[in-house]
C-alpha cells in the first residue's frame, strides 16, 4: 500500500492511497460492500498524479464525527481489497 503524500506532509483528514494490483476503483467497490464510501479516480489532479507516475488513487476523508470504528472499518475493506486481488492473481 502506497499512501499519497508522504509522512511528512502536514497532517490532513483527507487520505489517498493505491494498492499494487488493484485498481482505485476496486478498492472503492469492495469497500462500498462492507459498507466504507470512498472516492476513487484522480481527484482533479490529474497533472499531479501523472508527474507522480500514477494513474488514480483511492481516497478516504475523515472527519470529527469519525471514530474508530470507523478507521477499523477502512481497513478491513483495505485488506479484504487486497485478498481477493492476491487470490486472483494466485
């Protein structure tokens, strides 16, 4: 899992990220069936992401109305992402 900026930016609330071998807009549908809304795509900033040799990324936002369950929730849509594209490439 790549996330998009670095450690060292400034914190935000918005995180984007992409997996290797799965697509943003995946990673968006399977977490959509377990119930987590993200964005997929470029985000208008397709200059950006082209310079950065990427085509599209997935996006979370969070807010003060996230908790952690919610945090938890993202990341087993993440990992369920990740499963099946291993498995399907296996």
């Amino acid at each position: 899992m790549r996330i998009l900026p670095s450690a060292d930016a400034p914190p935000s609330g918005i995180v984007s990220f992409t997996i290797d071998g799965v697509h943003p807009h995946d990673i968006a549908q399977i977490a959509a069936e377990h119930g987590v809304a993200i964005r997929a795509g470029h985000h208008c900033a397709q200059p950006l992401l082209r310079k950065l040799g990427i085509d599209a990324t997935a996006r979370a936002s969070f807010g003060v109305y996230n908790d952690c369950a919610d945090v938890n929730a993202l990341a087993s849509a993440v990992r369920a992402a990740q499963q099946l594209f291993t498995e399907v490439s296996s």
